[in-house]
C-alpha cells in the first residue's frame, strides 16, 4: 500500500470517528432494546415467530425514533447557535463600546491586565469575526456544532439496526433453520460479544478505562435484560395462562 493509499485510509478513518458517539450511543440502545423485547418474550414463552415480530417492530421502530430525536436535536442546537451568532454580531455593530467592555472583563478574569489587556483587547475587536466568536465561547458558553444533523441521525439509525439486529439473529436462523440448539442461551452470547464491542468503542469515545466502559455496557444490558425477562414471566401468568 502506497504512502497515497494509507492517506485517503487515513482520512476516511477520521470522518468516521466524527460520528463514533452517535453509533456507539445509537448501537448502545438497539442492542439493549432489542435484547430486552426478545429476554421479555422468552420470559412469557412466547414462540419464536412472535418474538421475531415483537423484535423486529420495536428494531425499527425504536431505531427510527431515536434517530428523529438526534436529527432534531442536532439541527436545534444549530438553529439556537445561529439565532446567538445573529445577536451578537447586532451587539458588536450597534452597541460596540458595551461588547468591548465585556471582551475586556471576561479577560481580566482569565489573569489579564494593564497593557496585555488592552492589546488583546484592541486585537480581538479588530476582527469582527473573531470578537464574536469569543463572545459566543466565553460569554455564552455555546460552541458550534460542525457535524450535519442528517448524518447524526443517519449513523444513529444504522448502528441503532445494526447492533440491534444482533439479539434477533439467532432466532432468525432457527426458524428458518430449525435445530435443538438453546436460542435463548446462543443469544445472549451474541449479544454479549456486541456489549463487549461497544463498551469498548464508548471507552474511545469518553477517554475512559476500556475495563470499565465494557463493565458498565454489558451490566446495563444484563439488567434490562432480567428486568425484561422477569416482567414477561409475570404478565404471561395474568394474560395468557
């Protein structure tokens, strides 16, 4: 592979890891929803074709919802980043001297003063640019969000059904193929392996200890997964015995 071909892998692999968080976080849910709706089915006794249903329904229909939500919630911060920005660069026009005296505390507060003061000051504000975008940081406290709200909610979709899939997997290959393996057990193997995968991911994405990012995924998918399981035990007891 030439020094050309490792760049464009380079940075391919780099416009991936911009949507990381959404697909470890949308992958997080689909394998836990799903994995809950099929431990929940497997709870009441229900037959293998009913809990493909069930799961299927909720893989899509969940993954849709919660990729709506991203979308929207991207494309809102940017709108209100934007509304901001128009404020403040009215402010900077119109009412200068008060932006500049505000350029001037919020560094006097980082350590600023006397001439140093003044000439960052006096640099700032001689870009207009620049002196709004220091008060949308240091004023605000808003930063601007440089990934598209489609694609957020595109890759949250995708890793949503991707890794969600993975519980529903071998229930589809034994109906299809029917054998005397324990689905049940295979299954949350399965799903294991897919928790250990992204636990590991959400460790890249929040700079945290692998161990314990993997830990925390493959617990909170266990607990939903009994809390399912037990729920789907009760009522089938109420409504179907």
């Amino acid at each position: 592979m030439n020094e050309a071909q490792l760049h464009q892998e380079s940075k391919y692999f780099q416009k991936l890891q911009v949507y990381l968080r959404e697909f470890v976080y949308g992958g997080i849910d689909g394998a836990v929803t799903t994995f809950a709706v099929v431990a929940g089915g497997f709870g009441a006794d229900l037959n293998t074709g009913v809990i493909i249903i069930l799961g299927f329904a909720n893989l899509l229909a969940d993954g849709f919802s919660m990729s709506v939500g991203a979308y929207l919630s991207a494309k809102s911060d940017k709108e209100n980043y934007k509304k901001h920005e128009s404020i403040e660069y009215w402010e900077v026009e119109n009412l200068p001297d008060a932006e500049r005296k505000e350029i001037k505390a919020i560094y006097k507060a980082k350590g600023f003063e006397g001439d140093l003061l003044e000439k960052v000051v006096d640099q700032i504000t001689a870009n207009k640019d620049l002196w709004v975008a220091e008060m949308m940081k240091d004023e605000l406290n808003l930063m601007e969000e440089t990934k598209s709200p489609f694609k957020i909610g595109a890759a949250t979709f995708g890793s949503f059904l991707l890794v969600g899939f993975i519980p529903l997997l071998v229930y589809l290959w034994t109906f299809f193929n029917p054998s005397d393996i324990n689905i049940f057990a295979w299954t949350s193997i399965l799903t294991g392996l897919a928790f250990v995968v992204i636990g590991a991911l959400k460790s890249i994405v929040n700079q945290t200890s692998a161990l314990k990012s993997i830990a925390e995924t493959v617990g909170l998918g266990l607990l939903a997964a009994i809390v399912a399981y037990y729920v789907g035990d009760i009522l089938e007891n109420f409504f179907i015995k």
